[in-house]
C-alpha cells in the first residue's frame, strides 16, 4: 500500500489484489474482457484508498490531454475574459478543457507558462502575447514540437504565425473619423506601448485620418500612456489641458483612459461633447453607464475566442494546414453621446 503522501498507483492496486496491473487497468477503463465481480473489487479497494488516475500518463497512452494551455497577458477589463469566454464555449463542444495562464506582461512568466504547458502534453497552445516579448524562440520550440501554435489579439512579427485578430487599423480610422466628420479638428491621441501591435495600429489610424483629411499630426497632442489604466488616463487630460490651446477631442487606446479622462472634465466643469469630445476603444461594460456614455469600438471579443478555437481544430485535423492562415475580425464603432457635437445625428453605425 502507498505510504505517506506518495501517489497511489495502479501497481498498488494489483498488488493488493494479488492481480496484474494490466487487469486492474483494463477494469478502471471498464472493459468488457474484464469480470463484473473483478471491476466491482477493484473499484471498492480503489474508492476505499482514494485512487486517482494518473491524468498525464492516460493522456500519453492515447495520445492526446484534450487540455488547450491559453496565456493572456492580464485578465483586468472585459475583453481578454470575454475571449477566454469564447474559447471555452467552443472548445468545450469539441471536448477539450481550458488552462488559462497569466503573464502580467512579463516575458519571463510567459516564457515559463510556454514550459509548463509543454510539459503537461496540452494539444494546443493559444496565445496573447505580452507586451515585453521581442524574441520568439519559445514559441519556435512549440512549433518545432509540431504543437498547434494561434495567436490572438496580438500579433507577432513571426513568420507563418497563424493569427485570430481585430482589424484594429480600422475601428481606430473609424473613429478618428468620426471625430472630425463631428467637426473636431484638434483631436488628440493617448497611445498605448507601441510593441504591441494593436495599440500601434491604432496609433497608424489616428496618423492617417488625419492626415487623409488634411489635418496636421502634433506630437503635443499624443500622449504616451505608461499603462491602460484610469489613473494613467486621466494624468494625459490634465497634461492636456495644461497646453495653451486645448484639444476638442480625445480618442484613447482603450476604454479605461477614457473614463480617467472624463472624471478630469467634469471636475473642471468641462463639458463632453460639447467642448471635447471623447472616445474610446473595446467597448467595456462599463461603457453604457457613464454620463455621457461613451463612443467605443467592439473588438468582438467572443467571436475572436471562437475563431480561435476553429482555427486550433483545422491544425489539429490537418497539421500543415492554414501555416500563415490570419483570420481578420471587424470590429464596430458603437457611437454615443460623448462624441456627438453636432445636434442631428448624421452617421450610421458601421
């Protein structure tokens, strides 16, 4: 019998009923070539001594854990849960569970997680990367495994990457747009880390409405954000309106500068959108609630889930296949009241 904290294993089960591991196997996994007198025994002594099967060896014999490890690099807001959401919903049809994994941004723990999830035998690896990854070579290890490898959100200057993304260019140029079609022609930018390659295609829109629609680009006007928090965001307005000419927009690399944003308005009696318009990006729950509720635009963060998972199922059935496939998502700019200067509502929703 197994002593102190040591696993309890098949062959202690055979060994205490004087049969062969092989049987005690065969009974566990109730095959038909086994007695129903035997399965009975050997299903009371293993209940009796709390045997759990040994998840990791079952998943080596049949060649497959039917776990897909996903690293995101946080969990704050609502759209990495909502993806997640996504492809758990999905890949729970399929049969397979979920290992989610956070990073923090941290390349090291991402580094770490590629390991651990490698050495659990997952079937997939599904990826967020973070925003200080500059070398690839643990993703190469995946691949070199012949592992399924999908990115998601984030994507990476990898070559023959297979990707689930936003069309971010586009929700971005969408709403710049929208900002100037409202008349604003002083619209100012807080970016997010221009590694990440969502943020700095959201950067590349706001550069090129501007310019396509003949308004100069103001390095004062952008800010930098050093994290996409509340906080951060509304640090930028107050630097901001520190400047002898204010803007009369704002469009924020996500929702929650926005909302740090807002709160420095209202306390300085600014109003929005009449003096400054606001708008955001991803489209958070909370977006609704404020006063004025605010323009934003949907990533569709549940469809990118499922997607992700589709695309993990083509490579599983067909290794090779779609090696460089990048599926595009169109993201849709949700307008409302903080952006809306003029007085007749002139724009559909795209």
């Amino acid at each position: 019998m197994a002593k102190g904290n040591k696993r309890l294993s098949i062959a202690h089960l055979a060994q205490e009923l004087g049969l062969s591991a092989s049987t005690i196997s065969r009974a566990l996994n109730n095959a038909p070539d086994v007695s129903e007198a035997t399965k009975a025994q050997v299903w009371t002594l293993a209940e009796k001594l709390h045997y759990q099967p040994n998840g990791l060896a079952a998943a080596l014999r049949r060649g497959r854990s039917n776990v897909l490890g996903v690293i995101v690099p946080h969990i704050t807001g609502a759209f990495f849960p909502a993806v997640v959401h996504g492809m758990e919903e999905e890949a729970s049809k399929e049969g397979f569970n979920v290992m989610i994994c956070q990073t923090n941004e941290e390349v090291a723990r991402e580094k770490k997680q590629v390991e651990v999830l490698l050495k659990g035998q997952v079937d997939g690896i599904l990826v967020a990367m973070s925003k200080t990854t500059y070398d690839f070579a643990h993703f190469e290890r995946v691949r070199s495994k012949n592992i399924p490898l999908v990115f998601f959100d984030r994507m990476p200057n990898l070559a023959n990457a297979c990707a689930v993304v936003s069309d971010d260019y586009r929700g971005a140029y969408q709403a710049v747009e929208h900002l100037i079609k409202q008349g604003c022609r002083r619209i100012a930018h807080m970016a997010g880390h221009q590694t990440v390659s969502t943020t700095h295609n959201r950067y590349r829109a706001y550069r090129d409405a501007l310019a396509a629609h003949g308004l100069p680009y103001k390095e004062e006007l952008v800010i930098h954000l050093p994290n996409p928090s509340t906080e951060a965001g509304a640090q930028a307005m107050t630097t901001l309106l520190q400047q002898p000419v204010w803007p009369d927009a704002v469009f924020t690399a996500y929702d929650f500068p926005a909302v740090g944003a807002l709160e420095v308005l209202d306390a300085r009696g600014i109003r929005v959108p009449e003096d400054i318009a606001l708008v955001g990006y991803s489209d958070e729950p909370f977006t609704t609630m404020l006063k004025p509720r605010l323009t934003s635009v949907d990533q569709r963060a549940k469809q990118m889930g499922e997607a992700v998972i589709q695309l993990f199922l083509q490579l599983l059935k067909r290794p090779g296949y779609g090696t460089g496939q990048r599926i595009t998502l169109k993201p849709q700019l949700l307008i409302r009241e903080s952006s809306l200067q003029k007085k007749i509502f002139v724009e559909k929703n795209e």
